[in-house]
C-alpha cells in the first residue's frame, strides 16, 4: 500500500494518534484519552482501525497492581507514513 492511498484512509483522529506515537512512543488509551481530549470509545475506535489496517500494534506494560495496561506503539507499516531521512 502507498502513502497516498494510507493517507486517504485515515481521518484526522487516527493521524493526530499516529504523530503521537511517533513522537512520544508507547501509549496507554488512557494516556491517548487524556491527551486528545476526546471519548474514549472514540479513541478506542480510532485504536481498532489504526490495528485493523496494520499501522499499530498492541502491546501490555507491566502495571503495579492488577491486570497489565494495554498500550499502542507504531508497527513496522507505518514507516510509509513517517520515512526517515
């Protein structure tokens, strides 16, 4: 799949979540939630869509307590999105 035809499948939540990712790494929905201001089952939605397509995958973060936090990082796909020089 080409940059262009990725770009033109994601609305501008799901981008605004990837820059995220890019620049701050792994990523709790919590953290994604409380950054984007926006509901979190839209965030979860946007989550599901991005992992549906390949751009991001899930991952598990050791918590204190309790069951582990379910985070989001960049998948080896996404680097059509965000080439390095």
């Amino acid at each position: 799949m080409c940059y262009v035809s990725i770009m033109n499948l994601l609305n501008e939540d799901q981008f605004h979540i990837l820059e995220r990712l890019k620049t701050h790494g792994t990523q709790s929905i919590d953290t994604i939630t409380a950054w984007s201001k926006k509901p979190k089952t839209a965030v979860r939605r946007a989550l599901l869509d991005l992992e549906k397509k390949g751009l991001i995958e899930r991952t598990l973060a050791k918590a204190t307590r309790g069951r582990p936090i379910l985070c989001f990082k960049l998948s080896s796909q996404s680097k059509m999105i965000f080439p390095t020089k």
